[in-house]
DNA sequence: CATGAATGAGTTTTCATTCAT
DNA sequence: TATGAATGAAAACTCATTCAT
C-alpha cells in the first residue's frame, strides 16, 4: 500500500515540484514582469510556501536561470516537429507557427516571457549565452529548410542563412509588435507578406503559394 | 517671463535640469536595464543628489513616464527630416536610418533603451498608450513613402499600410536581434534582404535597387 | 540491556551516534565559532541528515548543552589522571597541563571551543551553571595540590585557595591569548613564569624548580 | 542666525549620530551577545530607524569593525593616562585598571564586550588584525613600565617583555573569570596576587608593597 | 532511525520617498 | 533648489524545526 503511494507520491515528487516551480515563476513573470517580479510573486503562484523556492534554487537568479532553461527546453520541443518532407510545406509549418491569433492568450503570453527573458539577457551574461543558442537554432531551423529546398530544386539559389535570418527576425519583429503594443493580426500579416515577398520569390517556376490572406498556402 | 520669476534664477535651469536628469536617467537605463534601475543608479549619473530628482518628480513612475515622452521626442525628431522626394530615396533613407553598424554604440544603446521601455509597455497601460502612437507613427512613415511611391508610379499598386508595417516590424525584429544577442550586422543584413525581397519587388519596370550589399542602393 | 530493547539495532548505536553528534558539533564549532554555528553546519560535518540531529536533541539549545556536559566530561578525565603523590610533580603535571606547543592544533582548537562555550555562558544560565561548576572544579583541583604540599611541608603557608585561583586564572589568560590572538608559546611562558615567580616562591628552603625555559621542572 | 544653527545643529550631527550607533551596539551587544546580536537589537538601543543604521554602515559586519575601532579607541585612551613617573606607582595604576570591583557594572559590561569581540576574532580575520594590535600595546606598555623601572633601579634585571605579558594576561584571565562565570572580586585577587607574588618579587632591597589586601600598595 | 521536503519566524539589506535645513 | 539624514515597506535569503514517508 505505502509502495503504491511512493510510486506516484515521492517518485516523481521533485520533478513535479520542479515543474511546478517553472510553472508558478511563468505565471507570475507574465502577470507581473521581469522588472517587478519577486520572489513572493512566485510564491503566490504556487502552492508551497516562499522558502521552498530556495530550498530547491538557492537564489533568485539561479530561479530564472532554471527558467530560462526550461523555457527553451519548451520551445525547442515544439519546433522539432514536422510530420513532411516537403520544403515549402515545412517552411509553412514554421511561418505559421510564429501566428498568434486573437483568443491564443497563452501563446501570447508565452511569447511575451520569451521578450522578457531576451531583453534582460543583455544585462546578464548566463542569460545571453542560453538564449543565444537558442536563436541560433531557430535561425538555423528556417535556414536547413530553405538548404534542401534549394537542393530539391523547389527554391531557386539563396544563401539559406541570410534568408533564414531575414524570415526568423521578421517574424519575431512581428510578434514584438502584436505582444507589446496590443497590434492584433501582427504576426498573421507578417506570415502574409512574407509569403507573398519571399517565400514566392523563393519558389522556382510558375509554382506560387497560392491566396496568402486564408488559411491555407 | 520665467526669468521674472526667479530673479537669482539663471532662467533655463529647470529645463536644463530636467533635460540632464533625462540624460542621466537614460544612461542609468541602460546601464543597469530597467529591470534593477534605482533612483541612486540616476542620481550616480547626474552630479545631482537622490531627493533633487524627487523635487522635479514626484514619483519614480513619474520620472520614467517622462523619460518615455523625452525618448519619443528624441526619435520623432531623427525621422522627420527628409531633404528629398523621391520616394525611393525617402525609402532608402527611412530603412538605411534601422542600420547600425559596429562601433556605433551610441545608437545601439538608444536603440536597446527604446526596446527596454517597450517591454515595460506591457504591464504598463501610461507607456503603452504612448509607444503605441509612437510606433503607430513609424509605420505611419514609411507608409505614406510607399503611398507616395505608388502615386507617382515609382512602385507597384500595393497597401502602403500593409508593406510599411512589414517593413518596419522586420527592421525592428532584426535590430533587436543585433543588439539584445550580440547579432553583429543584423540590421545591415535586414537592410539588403529587404531591398532584395521588398523593395526591388515594389519597383515598376526595369528599376532596380542595384547593389544590395554595397553602401549605396 | 539497552540490546534488549532494540532487537535489530547495533547495541551501542545510540550512544555511538550521540558521540558522532558530539563530535561533529565540536568540529562545527572551531570551523565556524559559536556565533554563526548552524545545525547545518553540525550536520555537514557528521554523515547523517539535519533532521536527525532534531530526532537526538529536540532543539538546537539541547544539544549545545549536551555539548557542554559533553567537553566538561572530557576535560575532567584529563585532569583526574595523576600517577605521583608529590606535590611539586603534581603541580607541574597540572600547570604543564596548559602549555599548548605549536603543531598542537587539536588542543589549541579545543581549548578555542571551551572558550567560544565560556563566553556564551555569559548569556545563558545552563551554561553557565555547568562551566561554573568546571571552572570551581579546576581550580579546586590546584588548590587541593597547594594544601598538599603546605601540609606535607614542601611549600609555605599560603591560602591554597587563593593561590590556586591565581595559577589557574593566570593559565587560562595566557592560554586564551594564545588562542584568540595567535600569540605563540604564550601558554609555554606563563608555565615559565608562574615557575619562576609562584612556584619557586612557594617553595619551602633551598629546593627551587631549576631551569624554567627546559622540559623538566 | 542660520549660522548659529548650523554649527550646532549640523556640524557635529554626524559624528553624534556615529557615537550613538556606537553606543547603541554597545548597549545590544552586552544585552544580547554576540552570536545573537541583530541589526534590530541595536537599533532597538537606538532611538533612529534601523535602516539607517544601514545608511551609516553599509553592512553588519562593517559596523561591527567600526565598532571593534571603537572600543579600542576608548581603551587607549584610558591607558594612555599616567600623571606620575614613578614606576612602582605606574605599575600600581595599570594593575589596579583592571580591578573590577562589585557594583561596577558597567566596567564589567564594558570587559564582557571586549572579550566578546576577542573570541569572534578568531574567526574575523579584521577584528583579529586590529585586536591583536591593541592587545600588543596593552603588553607594551607594561612592559615599558618594567623596563624603566628597570633602569631606575627600582626592579631587579628581567626581561621587561616576558614578566608584562606574566602581568597582563594573567589580569585578562582573571577578569574574564570574574565577568564570565560571575566570580566576584577574582580580578582583585589577581591584582593582590600579583602584588605579591610578582611586584614583591621584582623590587630590589628592602622596599615592599606593603599590604595587598588594602586599597594601597 | 533516517531523510527529503516543507515552513514560520526571523535576518540582513534595498529602495522609493520624505523631512529638516 | 539642493542635500544629508531619516524611514516604512518590502525585498532576498536563512535557519531551526517539523512532517510524511
């Protein structure tokens, strides 16, 4: 009996906790910001008392850290996925996930953590270094993306890098914009003229990505 | 008239004042981000004591509420000027004003001020309200010179609207990337992407931007 | 009798963990001092867990008296010993008892830790009863030397009381510089001169105690 | 008239408010100890807030040193006092310094921070480099009386060095005797014994220090 | 016995703000 | 204006102690 409740109760107890630790810090990171968050912010969040943050990260900093950590972990997971093989389908797929639509709160207030977390990353070094890596693998995502369509022939002879960067920083551009000043649509019309100004010009032959303003490609 | 009332006075000294605390404030900013700017880190900045900054502020919210009004001024005044009416060249200028190149760190540092102060827009409605008209006016600029463009037939039928805040968002995603991740060159690379994608695209016959990767469009 | 109680148990487990305990918190103690001694401190130097220390001694002021009773103890034997009936060897095995050489860190730490113990006895009536108790005990001890000697003809009539409070204050000053200030051989000196200018002194007729800066008497 | 304000007002302001800080952890530190001695104990002595004690001395640690200084200070300059060049009477007046009779509470306080502060050094290195210092004096000066009592040809031929460190840590052992285990007048037995044992034994010819048991020498 | 997790009560420290001058 | 001194509120962090297992 006592050996069923350990195996759900202390078996992943810590890593729960952890995880609810990251959970209560992005709560309390969107609902107050980085400039004004404190220790209690988070406690509030969570069940537990304020002292058990430091039982399990001694500082403040090595909180965020962790954060930091775990928020990329977050992302890097989603980006992995991708179900085609097909180029223009793939860089689609990854346009598309950079839309945040009206309703899609949490997503905006995802993307919100992340602005948060990259603008105090220029006052501190371990927060840089992390989120550095990052979007350079983001950048490097679009970018082997537009390599093999240019190997497939779908896409005509770019460097991948430079477009990559152009389409990655556009798109976050764009995402800033909706986030931070309340521009509903932002992101969708930056997915919209980056199809219509760059992923068509990109494709080779009379192949084009169709109507840009619907759903669909 | 402000001379009669302070006869000892020496008549512009507040605003000379309060333009040094908006100097002091800003390098304090960015210095030490606004996340762990203190009214001492202004004052350090100033040759000026903590309570003298009371005394033309009442609070600290106050204080960075003019800040961000200074900043806005500050900006609006650079985009103003134009000594041209070609609206390629008005074009050239308004995206060539994005691009920071290495060594000027005077305009990266203004540029991560501003971007600091935007994050800050989000969780609060008095500095959202103003960079929002802020930056509604950026894109309002640049629209306007595709609009223009577009009646003088120098660019294709397109939303001036539309086109505009895609090229400003872009140009805004890519400068924070140079300046919040050490990006070096980012901005110049939007530059040329853009006009390669954009610009070239806009253009009406056989005009063309040239050579993207030189200084000259 | 005790291994009647706890079938599974080791025995003596249980006073071979307080010794462990008394042990650790005498390591502690010199490592951090009294001041900033935490049971964490405790624990670390001991193989076992925070907790366990609150299983053994419920509270933190528990185990610090334990402590005390426990170095008391320890010094009681080291005094009892004495395999000679003259008073002269006595007296110097007991004033010989407090020369603390270099390279003798154990006893300079332990006279450091009854010292760190003394001073909080200031503050602390457990503590201070007990120490009180110790300190009448050593100081009994010269004295009932001094009787000796004074009945057995070998020094001349003086309070053995207060001669013995004399020699053993005196040992404990000079000790106490030693410790606290890095004052080298100063415990050796005043063995020195309380053999010059006591114990010669008390001498009845010609005998004296030779050469003072040797090994012997 | 705002002169007159000004030069009582402000001008000692900050040096009254240093020496009551002084005399605040003065106060605390007797009443509580060392090892729980807080920041709210000396303020609780203090008539100010304690931030500002903060606002004086930016850490614990550096005010504690700055009252380390403190206290030497005050003790230096009851030493330094000698109106007479007689070394017999010297050497009385710095014995006699260190007699603490019953009812002087506030001399036994006043030994009991002092021995307070004398075993943290051992884990401050500051505290210890600067006590350390000052305890040497205190032997130095001892000293300096045998020494010229010496060549007077009031003492006998000794090392004037070891016989003032014999004199001076024996009277701190007494003391702390006296103010640690509450062993009334066992500084003035030290003084009596010395007087005996010591003093007796250094003059030359005949002289004497008469009684030791009375106020006189 | 033994411990990882948890917490309440404090401790030092920071900081925006105010006050007396 | 200008500032040194002062403070209330809150921040991060500590620590003895307890609890569930």
């Amino acid at each position: 009996m006592s050996g069923e409740e350990d195996a759900k109760g202390s078996g992943e107890g810590v890593e729960d906790t952890h995880e609810a630790i990251m959970g209560a810090t992005y709560h309390a990171l969107c609902k107050h910001g980085y400039a004004h968050l404190t220790m209690q912010d988070i406690a509030d969040e969570f069940d537990k008392s304020r002292p058990l943050l430091h039982y399990h990260y001694d500082t403040k900093d090595e909180l965020m850290l962790a954060f930091v950590d775990n928020m990329i972990g977050w992302v890097g997971g989603q980006l992995a996925q991708s179900d085609t093989e097909d180029p223009l389908d793939r860089m689609e797929a990854y346009i598309d996930g950079f839309v945040i639509d009206p309703g899609e709160e949490d997503r905006e207030t995802f993307a919100l953590a992340l602005l948060e977390l990259r603008v105090q990353a220029v006052h501190n070094d371990e927060f840089r270094s992390r989120l550095s890596r990052h979007y350079e693998n983001n950048v490097g995502t679009i970018a082997d993306i537009i390599a093999d369509g240019v190997e497939a022939g779908v896409f005509r002879a770019v460097d991948p890098d430079e477009v990559g960067e152009f389409i990655y920083t556009s798109l976050v551009g764009a995402r800033m914009y909706q986030v931070t000043m309340g521009a509903q649509h932002a992101s969708r019309r930056m997915r919209d003229a980056l199809a219509e100004f760059v992923v068509d010009d990109l494709l080779v032959d009379g192949r084009t990505t169709g109507e840009y303003s619907g759903e669909g490609w």
